[in-house]
C-alpha cells in the first residue's frame, strides 16, 4: 500500500470575490488590496466605517479597485462592500487574525480581521500584487530581551506583493528593522524620499537603501526583482505630508513616557502596539488622530497609483512572453 502523503496546495478555491474586484482581475485593471484588522480594533463607530470607506475612495479615485480583506464563517472574502464593512464597524468582538491564526480560523469556520501579514497571505492567493497600509510592523526597541519582531516582517519573505507603506510604525527601531529587512533580502524603495518614513513622522532619521522618484521605475524594479526568482514584497515607502506629520521629537518624548508605563503594568506581545499607539494619541493631545487619517489616505492614494504603473508593466511583459 502506498503510504506517501503530500501536504496540500495553497487552494483558491477558499477565496470569495465581491464582484467589483473579480471583474477588475479579470480584466487585468490595478487592484489594491488592504486589511480589514483595523476597522473593528481601531475608531469608535461610526468613525471606523467612515474612515474605511474613505480609503477605499481615495484608491479609486487614484484609479485602482479596493480589495479589503477579511475572513468570514471560514472563507476568505477579498473585497468588502459597505454592509459587510458595517458589519466589522459594529462589532468590535471581531479577533485580529495573523498569518499564526490563519488555519485555525479556517478550520473553525470563523471570522476575523486580517492583519498585514495574513492580508498578503489572501492576496498573493487572489493574485493581487500591490497591498497598501499606513504603517508596517518591524522590530521593537525590547527586541534584545523580548525577541519581539513583527509577523510582517517574516511575510514579506514569502509573498510575491509589492507593499506601499509610510514606514514603520513609531514605536518600533527603524534601524533595526531596515536592518532585518537587508538580512531577509527585502528591497526597500523611497518614493521620492531620501528617509525612511516613521509614520506619524515624515522621517526616522534612518536613510532608505534606494531612492527613485518615477512610479513606473519603481514597478519595472518589482517586475524585475521576482522575474530574478525572487519570492519577497519589496516595499515602497513614501511619508505623510509634512503638514500633516508630528515631529518626532514629539513621538519620542510620549512613547519614552509610554514604553515606563507598559513595563509597569506589564503589557507584553500583542497587546503591547495598540497599547503604545494610545498612549502617544493621549500625550499628543490627540493630534495623531488627525496625522493617522493623512497617512491611511495618502497611502491609499498612492498605492492606487502604483498599482496603475504595476499593471501596465506586468502586462507589457506578459505581453513580451506571449
């Protein structure tokens, strides 16, 4: 008897289309995909509903379709419309799922909110090339005692998903995470920026490895870092707008106040972000509120871009090959 087992292939067959972004990959029109972890976890209703619909416009004015991603009764849904983003909107309840939690989601037949990291896992499944968010994961300052890296970071290295971000988020090391992300083979590009952008901050002070100010540049190096047999997701990193970003001076007075007050009360892990973002909206008089909005829209704008510029180069290419 033949005992050999082999272990599953990743199944499209767990992916459910709106049918706005099937039509539009069906056509080969730019797609942008996005999680959908922060709408529940994140502002109050209605303003976590508002907000989302607002990033979905501005990828469409941009000129790309909106993918949000979720996990719904055990099934991948790719691409949201208003009644289900409602529903996440209204139901704070609903668990951050990450790349960890992903099969265990599945099989339960539950739901969630999709995190970056297991947002790329549905996207590059659904054959959607270019994720944006605001702000990545990275290696936390406590790394060398908590061994906290974000899960993002080790999903860069298994998707085929281009990720246009505004850096990492404020209160990770920006040195050590380009560092990890050189390590791990990741490009990392400055849209017409010389800094790694910081999120709420226009810089980190750290310089990105490579600076290019053409979008279709940007997209041929995508095209031509995978077409080398590369599997990772280079990122394209752009900041907010300086009048909208918190000088990070500011940033690093509230999270030092911030990071004192986590160790005594002993947040740890997961819970150790959300916590952080909080407590710098409260010592800044809640003006990151404002900077968060600027980042997840300019983000979102340009991720709609480059997914135009990404379209046309791929099918130029594919169009070479036929």
């Amino acid at each position: 008897m033949n005992t050999t087992r082999t272990v599953p292939a990743a199944d499209p067959g767990l992916l459910d289309f709106d049918e706005e972004v099937r039509e539009a990959l069906h056509e080969g029109r730019p797609v942008v995909a996005l999680e959908s972890s922060a709408i529940p976890s994140g502002l109050p209703y209605p303003a976590n509903l508002d907000m989302a619909l607002d990033i979905d416009a501005a990828v469409r004015a941009a000129g790309a379709t909106p993918a949000r991603i979720a996990l719904l009764d055990g099934r991948i849904r790719v691409g949201m419309d208003k009644e289900l983003l409602e529903r996440f909107a209204t139901d704070p309840s609903v668990p951050k799922v990450s790349t960890r939690d992903f099969g265990i989601t599945l099989a339960r037949r539950g739901s969630g909110g999709t995190t970056v990291s297991s947002s790329l896992v549905a996207a590059e499944l659904a054959g959607i090339p270019v994720f944006a968010v605001a702000g990545i994961g990275g290696v936390h300052r406590d790394a060398p005692d908590t061994f906290d890296i974000s899960a993002d970071l080790v999903q860069f290295t298994r998707s085929r998903v281009a990720v246009v971000c505004a850096g990492a988020k404020s209160m990770l090391h920006p040195a050590w995470t380009l560092e990890w992300l050189e390590t791990a083979g990741i490009p990392v590009i400055g849209y017409r920026c010389d800094d790694f952008p910081a999120y709420l901050s226009v810089s980190s002070g750290v310089r990105v490895p490579h600076r290019l100010d053409d979008l279709r540049e940007i997209a041929a190096v995508a095209v031509a870092h995978w077409r080398a047999g590369n599997t990772t997701s280079p990122l394209v990193t752009h900041p907010i707008h300086e009048q909208d970003g918190i000088p990070s001076a500011d940033i690093e007075a509230a999270l030092a106040d911030a990071t004192a007050q986590a160790r005594a009360a002993g947040v740890t892990g997961p819970a150790i972000t959300p916590y952080l973002l909080k407590a710098i909206a409260q010592a800044t008089q809640g003006r990151t509120s404002a900077a968060n909005r600027s980042v997840l829209l300019s983000t979102a704008t340009l991720a709609g871009e480059f997914a135009t510029q990404l379209a046309l180069e791929l099918a130029e290419h594919a169009g070479a090959g036929a």
